[in-house]
C-alpha cells in the first residue's frame, strides 16, 4: 500500500470514519497450557459464502508454516449464536454460507514456539505473532481490525505493539497487511524510550524488554541500543516515516524462547535464550542493528516480488542478496561505526562470511539470483528428507552481506566521494521514501545513475548475474587489510565431526573437493583411524591433521554400515583466510579505513 493511502486508511481508523471492522478478542486464561481463547466477528457480509482462513506464511519469512495445525474446538455462527454450514476445502480453509450477514467464530489456539514466526503463551507471557494467532477472511483485506487483548492481571502483563491503541487494551489496524505485520509481546516487561529527529519530524524509539536480568543491564543495553538506531540514520540522512511517531524494538530474552529476529513495518521481534549478562548482551546486540535497517531496507525499499505480501502460499523473491544480504553487510558495519565493537574485531569477523561464500560448491550451480530464490527451501523451511544444501546453496543473508562488501569498497577505490552509503540513499530516495517497490532491474538502473553504465554493468555481469569472486585481496589491500591463508594447514571433509562414545562421524555430506569428498566417504562414516591414529574427540583430530602437509597421502580407516574399510587419501591445502588489519599499512590507507569504519 503507498504511504499516502496507508495514511489515509491509519485517520480513518483512528477518527472511526470506517463502519465496518473485523473484530477480534482474545484471553489467556489457560496460559499454562499454552492456549489462548479468541472470538472474531466478521460483520456486514455482503456474499452469501465467506471464506476464513489461518495464514500458511508470516511477513519476514518466504516458506510456508501452515499455522492452521494449532487450531481447534473451532465453532461458527451467525449473529444470532445459530450454526451456519461450514466445509473445509483444504486444511487451512473454512467455506461459510446460511449466515445473516454476519459470523461469529470462536477457536482454540496452542502456542508454544516464541520466535518471530509463531506465537508462544505461557505464563510468562502471549508472545503473539498475528498471522499465526488470528484467522482471517482474504475478501475483507481493505477493513480496519480491532483486537482487544484480556490481559493477565495477575500475571502484571503489559501490551507492547505497533498496533494503534485506543483505550482498554483495544488496538486497531487499518487493514489486513498491517494487521499481519504486527507482533504483539504482552508481559511484564519493562520499557524504555527516547526520542530522535529527522527532517521536520519527531519519532519516539522505545524498546519493550522482557528479561530476567538486572536494570543495570537492560540500561546498558538501551545505550548501545540507541547508537545503532543513531548511526544507522547516518545510512540514509533521516528516519523512515515511523506510523503513528514511533517505533518500536519487541525483545523477548527468555530461556523459554527461541532465537529469532523478525523485521515489521514500525517494529521488530527480538528473541534469544541468552541473558543480557556479558556474553549475551555482546551477541543479542547484532540482531537490533540487523532488524533495524531492515526498517529501511524491506519495509519500505521493498521488492516487488514481495509487494503485497501473499499469506496463502510461499514468498519468493529473487532480490533478497540485496534486501537481507545487503542489511547483514550493515549489521556488523554499524556495531563497528557505533564504537560497540572494535576496527580489529569486525574485520577479522569479515573471514567467517568470506570463508562460508566463496568456498563454498554451490556457486557452480546459482547465482545470488537464484540464491533467492531458495528461501521458500531454507527459511525456518522443514523437511523430512536429507538435503544437500551444503554443496547447493549459499545463504542469500552471507551471500549478499559479501557482495555488498566488495561493492563498497569497489566504489570507494573507483572514484572519491562513491560509497556503499550513498548508493543506499539514492535507493532510498527512489523507492523506499516513495514506497515504490523496487526490481533487480532497477537496482542496476540506480547504481548506473550513481557511478556510471560501465562500472554498474561490470559489477552486476560478474557477480549478480553470475557467480564470480570479487578480487578481495586488492580491494583490502588498499584499505590497509591483509587476506591470508595457512599454506601448511590441511583440509579434511569441510564439514565438522561430530563424537559420540569415543567414535568420529562425518556429520554431513562432505563438501565436494575436499578430500574426504574425493576419496568417497560420506555423511554418517564413522573415521577409525588415520594412518595409525585413532580418532576419538575433536582435540585429538585437529592434533593429528597438523603432523601432515598439503599433497601427503594417507591411509584412512572409517566404518560403513558395520563393515571396515580402509582407503587412501591425499590431502589438500586448507582453502579458508583469515582477515586482519595490517600494522603498516600507508596512510592513504589508513585514511580510506577510517573514512569507511569511523562514525559519520
């Protein structure tokens, strides 16, 4: 929907010029069971069969999750409490005709999962992601919504969301997209804000926190929260238009969840097992910068492949090494340009990226493009068969983090002045300000527009439409970072060893050209012994591979099935780098680092 429509719909709800509403109501009064009980009310029907129906997918996420399996006790009437007819055409439907113009339904809900996907209820709180809590009848998609949460007095539960309050523990929405595209967390959290300006406007920025730590920590928290949300402005020179003036950060650090970050509209889930105690405070803060860019970055520089949002079947789109991968090169960049993490810190962390992408198989077979296109397969996706996708797929998240990258510092050694950032606003100011859903196409167009046909065209020819390597060790090399490898280190499977009772099982399917792959074990082989060398933990492993070399052969022992064979393998040079600032780099060097990693 554009933003002056959205605006509109948003004053009509908000002033009750809309008369009819789909209105739902919901209590929790067998949370400890982890079911929540809610009424909808679907008036006004002007056809004589209406279809109801549980959502199959979840803004943020492109695989289907098929949320209708945790509802039952399901029951249908008109207004007057008489049964209509119901069929069910497939699972996730509900056909109802012999109505009087309005329905009334009533379900059960079991929630157990808290993510950015599902919904979780217990008494620690309703962690409530819309689509997979409340039915919905796909006809109705332009009429406002109206939630009233029966909240745990009890329990102190309090309503953190992006939905627009209107008094008693009602919210509303102007319609459906926005509806599904806001999370809820009721609990007993604390919440913290401060406010930021940008351009004529002023937005407030509040993070509900749901913990068990300290004050002391959820304080200290709150401060690195503030920086990114400062620095990730300096992005894109202002704030997006946050709805009703405010944004807002749903964090959820529980044991009881399940780790997760899911970008919205004017919000964002965050969850984790980990506490705000050192370690988890230094790992949670990545997912806030990720999530918060996403605010520009897919909110409103949004794809039109996902523009609207289908939540009757999977979501591809063949732009996400931009819209996540692009957002996943910034996550880390902002940690570093808001003093959280050192210059030292964030370009060693840059060689795990490197190593997963650009060794891995799977570029002989899809181009970021087609990487995309995967995440129907891959995102929170669940299968019963094995899948290859060691060999075959390349996060589009890591994928694009590393293209985004080598685009950076291929402007900036182009010509002065070009930047990754400024390529960003540009985009910005062309389809994410203007909400003008954006295709692969145009993000060439704009990046021709920004630094000229022949560098835009190169870059795209060799790296998005196919499946080059960027030349990274001249890039770095310029800005002062060195790109090294151990020559003496050897490669085994590419994939890690898993013990179990003093026995070494190749965990996955070998990563082709690795030796093990080469010499034909596979997934599940049990490795006896190399040479003589028994294997049994992972100490002993990595001990025994560093007595050889590169090109040696040895005679490997492993168990298939119950049965012993012994075969011989070469070993090959390890193909991973490391990446590390160099101590004598130029000052021109220096210099360009600085103008790169520093705070704007």
């Amino acid at each position: 929907m554009k933003l002056v429509q959205l605006l509109i719909v948003i004053l009509c709800v908000q002033f009750n010029f809309s008369q009819s509403k789909n209105q739902y109501r919901i209590s929790f009064e067998n949370a400890v069971h982890h079911e929540a009980k809610i009424q909808a009310t679907f008036s006004d029907l002007k056809t004589a069969t209406i279809s109801l129906r549980m959502s199959r997918t979840s803004p943020g996420r492109y695989a289907l999750h098929e949320f209708a399996k945790n509802v039952y006790d399901v029951t249908i009437t008109d207004s007057q409490g008489k049964k209509v007819m119901v069929t069910r055409p497939n699972p996730h439907q509900w056909d109802v005709s012999g109505h009087d113009g309005t329905i009334k339904v009533s379900y059960t809900l079991f929630a157990d999962r808290g993510d950015g996907t599902y919904s979780q209820i217990d008494e620690t709180h309703a962690h409530l992601n819309i689509p997979a809590t409340f039915m919905f009848a796909p006809t109705l998609k332009d009429r406002a919504v109206e939630v009233t949460f029966n909240t745990r007095k009890d329990l102190n539960w309090k309503i953190a969301t992006q939905l627009f309050p209107v008094g008693n523990h009602k919210y509303t929405a102007p319609n459906l997209q926005y509806f599904m595209d806001s999370p809820v967390e009721i609990s007993n959290h604390s919440l913290k804000a401060f406010t930021v300006k940008s351009e004529d406007s002023e937005y407030t920025i509040q993070f509900a926190l749901h913990h068990l730590g300290t004050e002391e920590e959820a304080n200290t928290y709150f401060e690195k929260v503030k920086k990114i949300v400062l620095q990730e402005k300096e992005v894109f020179g202002e704030y997006p238009k946050f709805d009703n003036g405010t944004y807002t950060f749903l964090a959820c650090y529980m044991p009881n969840v399940s780790g997760d970050g899911m970008e919205h509209r004017n919000s964002t889930i965050l969850t984790s097992t980990r506490s705000l105690a050192k370690e988890g405070m230094d790992r949670n803060i990545g997912t806030v910068s990720h999530e918060f860019f996403h605010a520009w970055n897919v909110e409103r520089i949004r794809p039109k492949t996902l523009e609207p949002f289908d939540f009757e079947a999977a979501n591809m789109s063949g732009e996400l090494w931009f819209a996540e991968g692009f957002t996943s090169y910034y996550t880390g960049l902002i940690l570093c340009r808001a003093g959280i993490i050192s210059q030292e810190k964030y370009i060693e962390g840059l060689a795990r990226s490197y190593n997963y992408v650009w060794n891995s198989p799977a570029r002989a077979y899809f181009n970021p493009t087609e990487m995309s296109y995967q995440a129907p397969f891959v995102d929170a996706a669940t299968s019963v068969d094995p899948v290859n996708r060691g060999n075959t797929f390349i996060s589009y998240y890591s994928y694009g983090s590393m293209l985004g990258l080598a685009l950076d510092l291929s402007l900036r050694n182009y010509k002065d002045h070009l930047t990754l950032d400024d390529y960003m606003k540009l985009v910005w100011q062309k389809y994410g300000k203007t909400e003008v859903p954006y295709t692969e196409e145009h993000l060439l167009t704009t990046l021709q527009e920004y630094a000229g046909e022949s560098f835009a065209n190169e870059f795209f020819t060799k790296y998005i439409n196919n499946s080059q390597v960027p030349d990274y060790k001249t890039l770095f090399a310029s800005f002062g970072i060195s790109v090294v490898n151990n020559p003496k280190k050897v490669y085994f499977a590419g994939v890690p060893i898993k013990y179990e009772n003093n026995n070494a099982f190749i965990s996955d399917y070998p990563k082709k050209e690795s030796p093990a792959y080469i010499t034909g074990l596979d997934k599940d082989d049990v490795i006896l012994t190399i040479d003589k060398d028994a294997i049994t933990d992972e100490k002993q492993l990595a001990e025994i591979l560093k007595k050889y070399t590169p090109g040696e052969k040895v005679t490997i022992t492993y168990k298939r099935l119950g049965k012993e064979v012994k075969t011989e393998m070469t070993f090959t040079a390890h193909p991973d780098v490391e990446t590390k600032l160099l101590q004598n780099a130029s000052k021109e060097a220096i210099n360009k680092r600085e103008n790169w990693l520093k705070a704007k």
